[in-house]
C-alpha cells in the first residue's frame, strides 16, 4: 500500500486542556483560510481528513454529499482521508472552510465500551492538502497560518447525540478575520450556554492521531431516503420503518427557542412516550439518542445534525419558547452501497424477509459493520461475518469489507489475540473474544476471495490468521480442547443442551480450515503443518463430543449443523447426522432453537443434506420463535437482537444469513473455490414442496422459477464474458452469456426449451 507523503500539519483549536480528566465536551471547531487559485492549475484536488467526522465547504458551497466521514479507525493504528476533485473550482480568491466532529475519535462522555478511555482519544483535529492533479504540486496545506473558532454545534457525541445552537452561526464573509500582531481580534456576538468563548485565533500544530494514513477509497455514507414522519400525536412522530440516520426538522420560532429530540424503537403501552426501558443498562447519561435545536429566530429553519446519527423508528418532540413545528422528515444514512441482487417471489414472507433482513445490514453499516445502530454502534466481529453474505449478495460491499478486515489486523494484539469487537479501545479482548468470534479474520478475506476472485484478500490477513491459532493454542487445557469464550448467543428460548466449549472448538478447526485453504492458494509453505493442525484438532472434538453413528453430544440443532457445515462429522455418518438435524428441527415444529452461531449454520445445513422443505418451514415459521413471528406478531420492521420480547434492539443484522440462503440455495448461486469471483457461478437451485416459484439477480446472473404442468420451468440468464455450471438433480451443464430455458417434468432430467 502506498502512503501519500505529506507536506500539511494536523491542527486543532489551541490550549485546550488535555490533563482535567473532567474536560467539557466543547463546540466543534471551525477551520478556514483564504487562498488564491493560479489561472494555470487545471484540475486542483483536495486531500483531507477530519477526526471524527469533517465537513468542509468552498465558498460557502458544500463540495460533497458525504456523511459521516471518515469511517471509524483503530486511529493510533490507522486513519483514512477522502480526496476530492475540484475540477470545476475557477482561477481566483476563495475560502476553504472545515468543520471537524468528535465522532468516535473523541468520546466525550462516558460509555460501558471505555471508548472515552482510548489510547487514541484527543479533540477534534484535522489534516488537508490542495494539489494539482497533473503536477503534483502542493497548493495548499493545513498549519498555523489558518485560523480557527468554536462553531454553533455546541455538542456532539457518537452515541449521544447533537446539539447545535443558531445563534452561534459564523458569517461566511471575511470581515470578523482581520489580524493584528498575529491575531484575529474580532469577536463573534455573545454566545450564551458556551462552553467556549468564540473567537478566532489561529489554530494550533498538534500531533498526528499516531497511525498510517491512508485514502478511504470505499463507498461513503450518504442520505439514502428522505422519509415523511407522522405526528401520532402531540409529542410523537414516526418513520414508516426502523432505520439508521437522523431527523430532519423544519421550525420557526423566536430566538433562543429550543427544539428537543430524542429517538427510539419502541413506545410505552400507551404511545404517550419512548420506551428506552431495554437500553438503559448501557446509557450513560441524559444524551444517549437527543438532539437539541436552538433556534436563532425569524424565518423558517431547517436543520439536521451532521455529527452523529441514532437507530430509530420513532421520534419524542420537546420544545421550549414559542416554537412552530412545520415539518418533521426522517434521514435514512448508511454506506452508499450499490445494489445488485435482487428477490422475488409470490411468497409475500420472502419479500418482507429480503426487505427486513437487508434492511438491519445496511443500517448496520455506517462506516463500518456494526451491530445495532441505536444502543453501541460497535462492529462485533461475529457480527459482521453473519450479516456479510447477505450484504455482498444484495450490494457492492467487497471493498468496505475488505476495509474492515485491515482494522481487524490493527485490533490484533502482538500475541494474536483479537477483540470481539472493532475498533476497540481496549474493551473486548477479554470478554466476546473467542474463535467463534475470531473466525471473522478468517472468514471475511476468505469469502470476499471466492466473491471478488482477488487474492489479495487472503494473502494481506495470511499473516494475522497464523497469529490468531498461535493465540487459540495457547488456550487449551490438559486436553487440548478450549473451555473460554461464548456460545450461541443469545439462543432461543426453546434451545436444549449444548456445551460453549463445542462452538469454541469446532470453530478453532474451521479457522484451521481456512487457513490451510488460504495457504493452499497463496502457496505457502505453511500448507501442510496446518493440514496436520487441522485434523489433531478435528480428532480432538470427535473425541470429546462424539458418540458415534452421527451422533454428538447436546439436543440442539446447532451442535449438528456446526459439525455438518464444517465437515467434523465422518463422511459415512453424514447422513444420519442430517436425519437427527432434521428430526429436532420437526420436533420442535420447524421453531427456532438456535441463537446468533446457529443462524449461520442450521438453514444451510439442511439445505446442503437434502432437507429443503425442513429448511423452508424453518424460514415462514409464523410461531415463536420464528422468523416471520417477528412480523406477523410483533409486527417488526426489521430484524431484532433476540428471538422474543423483551430484546434490546430491534435492529440487529446477526439472524440476516436467512437472506443469504435465498440466494445460495432457492435462487442456486454459488462461488466455486476452484473459480472464484464473479466471471464464473454454480447455479443449483433447490425446490421446497411449498413453494411455488422464486425468483433471484445477483451481479447479472437472473434465475426464475415457477411450478407448473407437474414440472418446473426454469429460466437462467448469464451476463456476457461469463459462464455457469448449472445442476439440476444429477445433471450438470455449462451455460454461456445469455438466456436458457428448462423444464424439469415431475422432478427427473430436465429438458431444455
């Protein structure tokens, strides 16, 4: 990787003090300088990086739609700037100005995460360059010579929310930035309820945030939906589903009159207030999910906060002063992926599971894969592998995955441990780490290889997996097996026996796993010392968990799964260990028994043995718990943390690899390991007895089918330059660019039309 050398300095607002461990949450300041653009610069572009979030404008003129920029970093290990093209900018005088957010850079008030606690952890500070494209020469660069002030957005904090004050606004003009012996005298008008004087002086050469920097070259976030709300009634407001983002308020009202806003999923029985009530073991303080507008009066305002963003469906409405509310608009944000696979169906429980589950995963994805957009916004590693199948089939996210799997390098330790969560601050290494949350640094590079075809996924985090099964070694027992770490979380409430130490060992062999098929491709010598590690750990669980003719230890369909889906089972009792898979499933009458590991196995090992109608009754299952019991009864928009009421959040992406599974199995599309990326696919669709057509796209690729005439008939398109391997029962074909048509009468050969 490139590193772009630089000429500019970090700068931040003056003396601010860093040792009173008491320090204010203060205004975000405000950068600017004016500069002349040469008749002979062409094509000039910026580089720039505010920490944690910026927002800069040229003239007046906001130059980009982005939100919420950069993504987050472990920042002492690494820090993304964005480059823009201002192409466009005439020859002439101009004025740059920026605005830099505390984002997670700088967590201001406490947190159970210990984020304000970073080794990283510093006030706002920003970094920038102006070049010409064709020369390289440096225009412009961030240092002392610009001056600085505390702006109108008084506070600001990642999980709390925002408060910008009107008044406070900065004129766009010059005239308050006259200096004299080297300072700028002007005051801006009084500012009440400051926390600083407002003022500009000159800004201050600080240190850089301590890590490399490098161009976040992956889709940002942006507005993806301007939502109407509803007023339910005098306080409360409401979006038409559970999303990620921020509101957008429309007022008028005298000066000095506020505007209060907090967010939430739920309201209390009556629908007279928000229901926080599941959340509030981890709220902090009175900020958690509030904005607060303050108005500077006179004519219609219209504002929405820029440095934070919260996980809501609903809005309560607090105003003091004499306040019109005008309009109250819901702003959908996450990160501006593409779409490019698609589900149909005349089964509507399909269609409100796509919508719903690709839902939780983009609001799951500001910047980086998180687990829920309201409570933590935190990427938990086990998470993010679970929600990334569905995103990759739906949307172009290879790249910002591939992102995150750097900042799960920075989060390792020398030793190879991993935190269950990333960034972090620290918080996580000793709780929620273990190699079922591991196996996202092995699992992430692998799968984004088999989609994208590109091994330099596999060969850039090669290095960590070896450290990370050093680490899982070094925490085995007498027996060589691993007795640490979590289960399958947060499992149902029908869920029978199953031992924590199983998933942590059956997914310390899928590490292996990968790492011997990585080693393989990239042809390292290591290939055969994990070879011989994968198979003593194999043997070591069908020792310990094994009792013969298919059979584990445990009752839960989650234990057979896991040993169907990572090949621990021996291949001649695979069979009867996806007959005693099936038989619990129809025990518990095609109910959920499983938590967050299970959702990532059980579906696809039925599909994979045979057991399709098992699986798909498994997808509709309106009783709880069910996936469709979420819609149907709780009348969800999203898919939530827990499988019953009550549940912390209501959007959460770890039970989404149902998505997935449409794609994988109803719609056939499969990567093939031998001929990885997007040129090539294995197409074998499956045909559950109740259900009568289906229909997918993922990247070009079409796959139709519906029953009819005691047959089905299948229609397949291949995008050009690309092939397929189609199966139907036992018959295998190649298909080139174009369209296909078949007939498979009463489930035998198919014919082709």
């Amino acid at each position: 990787m490139k590193m772009r050398k630089w000429c500019a300095k970090w700068i931040a607002y003056p003396d601010i003090n860093m040792v009173d461990w008491r320090r204010p949450v203060v205004p975000a300041p405000v950068f600017r300088k004016t500069f002349v653009l040469r008749e002979d610069i062409k094509e000039p572009v910026i580089y720039i990086c505010g920490l944690g979030y910026f927002l800069f404008y040229i003239d007046g003129e906001r130059i980009t739609d982005n939100m919420l920029q950069p993504a987050p970093t472990q920042y002492d290990r690494r820090w993304r700037y964005r480059k823009f093209n201002l192409k466009n900018l005439e020859a002439g005088t101009h004025r740059i100005s920026v605005t830099v957010g505390n984002g997670l850079y700088h967590t201001a008030t406490p947190d159970v995460w210990h984020f304000d606690k970073a080794d990283w952890q510093d006030y706002p500070k920003m970094i920038c360059e102006l070049e010409d494209a064709w020369t390289g020469e440096i225009l412009l660069t961030s240092d002392s010579t610009w001056s600085v002030c505390s702006g109108p957005v008084v506070f600001h904090t990642l999980r709390g929310g925002e408060t910008y004050d009107a008044r406070r606004e900065l004129p766009q003009g010059d005239e308050n930035l006259k200096v004299t012996a080297g300072k700028y005298i002007a005051e801006i008008w009084p500012a009440p309820d400051s926390k600083m004087e407002q003022k500009w002086t000159f800004a201050g050469i600080v240190p850089s945030p301590g890590g490399i920097g490098q161009e976040e070259d992956f889709q940002p976030c942006r507005i993806i939906n301007v939502l109407p709300m509803e007023q339910l009634n005098k306080k409360i407001y409401s979006a038409p589903y559970n999303l990620s983002g921020v509101v957008r308020l429309t007022v008028r009202g005298e000066c000095g009159a506020k505007v209060v806003l907090r967010h939430g999923e739920r309201l209390t029985e009556n629908g007279e207030a928000l229901d926080n009530r599941f959340i509030a073991n981890l709220v902090c303080d009175d900020s958690f999910q509030k904005d607060t507008y303050i108005l500077k009066g006179g004519s219609v305002e219209i504002w929405n906060p820029e440095f934070t963003y919260h996980g809501f469906q609903f809005v309560e409405l607090e105003y003091s002063g004499e306040v019109e509310i005008i309009k109250l608009e819901a702003l959908e944000i996450h990160t501006d992926f593409k779409q490019h696979g698609f589900i149909s169906s005349s089964e509507k429980s399909l269609q409100i599971l796509d919508n719903s589950g690709v839902r939780s995963v983009l609001s799951n994805f500001v910047g980086i894969p998180t687990d829920c957009p309201q409570r933590e916004k935190n990427g938990w590693t086990s998470e993010s592998r679970l929600q990334m199948e569905t995103l990759l089939y739906s949307y172009d996210a290879i790249q910002a995955y591939g992102a995150y799997a750097e900042l799960m390098a920075d989060a390792q330790r020398p030793s190879g441990q991993l935190p269950g969560m990333v960034p972090s601050a620290g918080w996580g290494y000793n709780w929620g780490s273990s190699p079922a949350w591991d196996y996202a640094l092995f699992a992430i590079p692998y799968t984004l290889y088999l989609f994208s075809g590109e091994k330099r996924y596999i060969l850039d985090r090669f290095d960590n997996m070896l450290r990370n099964l050093d680490f899982l070694d070094s925490l085995e027992d007498v027996d060589g097996l691993i007795k640490s770490g979590l289960g399958d979380w947060l499992c149902s409430s029908i869920a029978g026996e199953m031992e924590k130490g199983y998933v942590q060992n059956i997914f310390r062999v899928q590490c292996l796993k990968i790492a011997e098929k990585c080693a393989d491709i990239l042809n390292r010598k290591e290939s055969e010392e994990l070879r011989e590690r994968h198979k003593s750990a194999q043997q070591k669980i069908l020792q310990h968990y094994y009792n013969g003719n298919g059979k584990f230890k445990g009752s839960r369909s989650t234990t057979y799964a896991l040993a169907l889906e990572f090949d621990i089972v021996p291949e001649e009792a695979r069979g009867e260990c996806a007959y005693y898979l099936n038989e619990i499933i129809k025990q518990n009458r095609y109910r959920v028994d499983y938590g967050t590991i299970g959702s990532g196995c059980v579906l696809r090992a039925l599909f994979e043995n045979g057991y399709s109608d098992t699986a798909y009754q498994m997808m509709i299952q309106k009783e709880e718990p069910g996936y469709m019991y979420w819609f149907d009864s709780m009348k969800l928009t999203s898919f939530p943390e827990m499988w019953g009421m009550p549940g912390s959040s209501l959007n959460h992406g770890a039970f989404s690899d149902i998505i997935a599974c449409m794609y994988r199995y109803l719609g056939g599309f499969r990567h093939s390991e031998d001929k990885p990326g997007k040129k090539f696919l294995k197409i074998s669709p499956v045909f559950p007895a109740a259900l009568n057509d289906f229909s997918a796209e993922y990247i070009g690729y079409k796959l139709c089918w519906q029953k009819e005439n005691n047959g089905i008939m299948i229609r397949v398109s291949i995008p050009v330059d690309c092939e397929a391997q189609l199966q139907l029962n036992e018959e295998t074909q190649t298909l080139f660019a174009g369209n296909h048509k078949f007939f498979v009468k009463n489930h035998r050969h198919p014919i082709e039309c």
